[in-house]
C-alpha cells in the first residue's frame, strides 16, 4: 500500500514569503495579507482542495545584512513588512474543521509560562487542530532588538530551547490532572484545587514555580515540528520533534538527514518511525506540462535576485554582496543558521554550488528548482522524491498567495488521491490524530514530555509565597 503523503502549505503574515518579487505578479483583488479575508480565504481553499494543515513561518527582526542595511528588504517586501501568525489563528479556526494549523514561535525571545498559555488558548479554540513549529532564531536584528548586544551563540540557543519546553511539558503535561476540572455547579466547584499543581521548575535558563495558568486542552501539547539540521539541531529534533523538516538539496542528502535523525531518537528512547519527516518544495502547476512551463516563464520575469541575496545573507549571517555570484560556495559558520550553507557545501560532497544557482535556478524562484508540470507530472515528481527520500510529505510554498494552492487542488492533489496517496480529511479529529492517523489527541508514551503526567501529584496548586 503506498504511503499517504501530508501536505502543508507553507505561508507567512508577509507580502513576501519566499519566492521574493513575486508580489509584483498579484493581482490586484486578492485581499493583502493584512486583511483577515486573505487567511480564512486562503484557509477554506486549503481545506477543500485536500491539505492537511497551514504552516505559518515567522521571523523576529529586519533583514539587514545584505549590504548592512534593511533597504533591500523594504524595496523587495523581503519579509518585511511582517506581522505576528499567532493573531491570524482564531480568524482561521473559524471557517475550518479539520485543516491543522502549524505556527513558528522562537523560544530564544519567548517565556514558556506565557507561551504555554497561548498555545492552550489556541488549542481549545481551534479544537485542537494546533501545532508549534520550535525554532531559536537566526537574525541578528532579533537579538539587538529583543535585549541581546549580540547573537546567542548557536549551540546555546538550543540549550535554551531545551530548557523553555521542558517548562512548557510541564505545564501542558503535568500541571492540571485529569479530572481536575469538575465543572459542578451543585458543589459549586469549577476545578479540583487537588489535582492542580505547581511545576517548581528551576532550570538552567527558566525558574518557574507556579501552576499552568489554563485548564487542558484536547492535545495537551500542540503537535511539535522542527527544522533544526545542523548537529546540535538534530540532536533537539530527536529528542523533541513528531514532525520535523529535513534540509537537502538531493533525495540523497534527505534521506541522511531522516536517517541520522531517526538514529538520534533511538538513542533518546523514542520509537523512531513515529516521527514524520517533511521536505520543502515548490510547485507552477497547470492543464498541461506546457502550459505549467508558461506559468514558470512568466512569473520569473518578477523574480528578485537582489531580494534572494538579502534573505540569504539575513539567515546565514553573512553579506552576500561581497562575493562573485558564479564562484563555487565554501561553508562560512556564524552563529545564524547552519544548515542551509552547509547542505550546499560540505554536507553536499560532489556537488558545486554558486549563489546563482542557489537563489536564481533556471526552473524556480530561489533555493532550488521548481516542480513544473501539469497534476500527474508533479505527483510523479512528489511520489519519486517521497520515496527516494524516505520522508512523508512536503511543505509545499505557493509562488502567488491562493491562486498556486488552488492550481495544487485542482490539478496535482485530485490526481494524488486516484494513487492513493491522500490522507483522510476527518472533521473532529486533532492534528496530532490526522498526522498519525490514530485514535489518540495525546503525545505518545516514548516522548519525554510524558514522563510529567502525575509527576506533580500531591504538590500544591500554587507555589509558596514569601511573606515580608
């Protein structure tokens, strides 16, 4: 029986997400993504041509490195302007049932006491169709404004973000019991005070005492995603991750990537085919192969490679501007993101990359070819990569807001379902339980955060305060 596939699509609260210049290709009454039509617009689409979730990507600060300087960013819409994804959730919850939500939240700049209630929050509104995608940021514009004289280094931003979701574990986990909500209006008791519990966490980064501030939700834990892919990163995925996103250029390159990760999560106690692996592309799809091809032509006459140049330099930390876009790229480490450099570089052996090559393909936009073709063309190319690379679905970026995913649902999805390869869309159902197709909303027992359920029995609801 061949592997049904997730499918995510891939967006940010920005009139730029990563096909940089195509803003210029939109047409005029599309509603703008600072209009609240435009997501539960786009989120109706979704659900109904058959994708299982939204991913909302996110960033912290400008793009500035590119010639030092965040005007290339402003002239390009590089991301920039860019609004919070966690406000547009609500909007969405409300003209969905079973479309999943993914949302990135960087725990470098966070509070896990206030992040668990916000994902609570969320959970309960959209029934528990949420999910946190964990990242530790990558801008160093993130860090000047957000109290930092510099960049934390990057092996410490993941001690960090161990620590913040081990606060977040146990709030969701561990905090409230199960029945501690009563809700009996003859005893007069809304929650069981003895079945809510302080966590007393002190930890390396976070001292947090006190009880989570919401009651249960469906999941508990929002469904975690994860991107990490440099060596600490995919230490943190193993650990943490139910659903990560593996770089790579080649199915080769992605399939070491699933490999090492699932060894990781062997080693951590995790079961690991438990966890989903998606890879990212973009498609141009169309009636017909030639058509597609057109598609591609013309929206490649709004590509910006000065925009692509700005957002490369802003992830990896360096400033492109000072290099020969045709000379062969060497890896360069910074405390910004690893892995995209080094799976061009020494994590790509026999392979010689440019910054055109990278940020200009002759069959995309940036970051590598496009899959151009009419539905059965690119579900082949999908079924193949899906295979070869031992992952089980993709985040799929649409090069304009809503008309690309239409053209997925009209042409490349109907043509997944007739192999096979479409998962069931059933309203009720939790993200957790559509990704895993099970009968549980809850994390598994392999995963560390359930070590905290009814870790906390017999502690107080509150934690001791010190009178003066």
């Amino acid at each position: 029986m061949p592997k049904k596939l997730i499918l995510n699509a891939t967006e940010m609260s920005t009139p730029g997400h990563i096909a940089f210049g195509l803003w210029r290709a939109q047409t005029a009454d599309v509603p703008r993504y600072t209009d609240v039509r435009y997501w539960t617009e786009l989120a109706t689409v979704l659900e109904a041509g058959g994708f299982d979730a939204l991913f909302l990507a996110d960033a912290l600060g400008q793009l500035d490195s590119y010639r030092k300087t965040a005007d290339p960013a402003l002239v390009d819409a590089v991301q920039t302007p860019l609004d919070d994804p966690l406000l547009i959730v609500s909007a969405i919850a409300t003209v969905t049932r079973s479309l999943g939500v993914a949302v990135t939240v960087s725990t470098t700049y966070e509070q896990p006491y206030l992040l668990a209630r916000k994902f609570t929050t969320l959970d309960h509104l959209t029934d528990g169709r949420i999910g946190w995608n964990i990242v530790t940021s990558q801008l160093d514009s993130a860090a000047r404004n957000l109290g930092h004289e510099r960049q934390v280094p990057h092996d410490e931003r993941y001690e960090i973000a161990q620590d913040f979701v081990d606060v977040a574990y146990k709030l969701w986990e561990g905090s409230w019991d199960d029945g501690a909500v009563l809700r009996d209006p003859v005893k007069g008791i809304y929650a069981d005070p003895a079945k809510v519990h302080a966590i007393g966490h002190s930890g390396p980064y976070y001292s947090v005492p006190s009880a989570h501030l919401s009651e249960p939700s469906i999941q508990r834990t929002p469904l975690i995603f994860q991107a990490g892919s440099s060596p600490r990163g995919r230490r943190f995925a193993a650990r943490n991750a139910e659903v990560v996103f593996v770089a790579g250029h080649t199915a080769a390159a992605l399939r070491r990537n699933v490999t090492e990760i699932k060894r990781l999560a062997a080693e951590e106690g995790r079961e690991p085919d438990s966890i989903k692996f998606l890879a990212s592309v973009t498609v141009v799809t169309a009636e017909s192969d030639a058509a597609a091809r057109s598609k591609l032509r013309d929206l490649q006459r709004y590509r910006s490679v000065e925009g692509a140049l700005t957002h490369f330099s802003a992830v990896t930390g360096i400033d492109w501007s000072e290099y020969d876009l045709d000379a062969p790229l060497s890896y360069i480490e910074t405390e910004s993101n690893r892995s995209i450099l080094a799976s061009l570089t020494k994590d790509a052996p026999g392979e010689e990359w440019t910054l055109r090559k990278v940020l200009a393909p002759d069959d995309g936009f940036v970051y590598g070819n496009a899959l151009v073709g009419d539905g059965a063309s690119v579900a082949s190319a999908l079924e193949a990569l899906a295979d070869d690379a031992n992952i089980d679905g993709f985040n799929i970026s649409g090069a304009l807001p809503i008309e690309s995913y239409r053209d997925l649902a009209d042409h490349v999805i109907p043509e997944l379902a007739r192999r096979g390869r479409i998962r069931d869309r059933i309203p009720g159902r939790t993200f957790r339980e559509s990704v895993f197709e099970n009968a549980s909303p809850l994390l598994p027992d392999d995963h560390p955060a359930s070590r905290y359920r009814g870790a906390f029995a017999g502690r107080p609801s509150s934690a001791p305060t010190l009178l003066a």
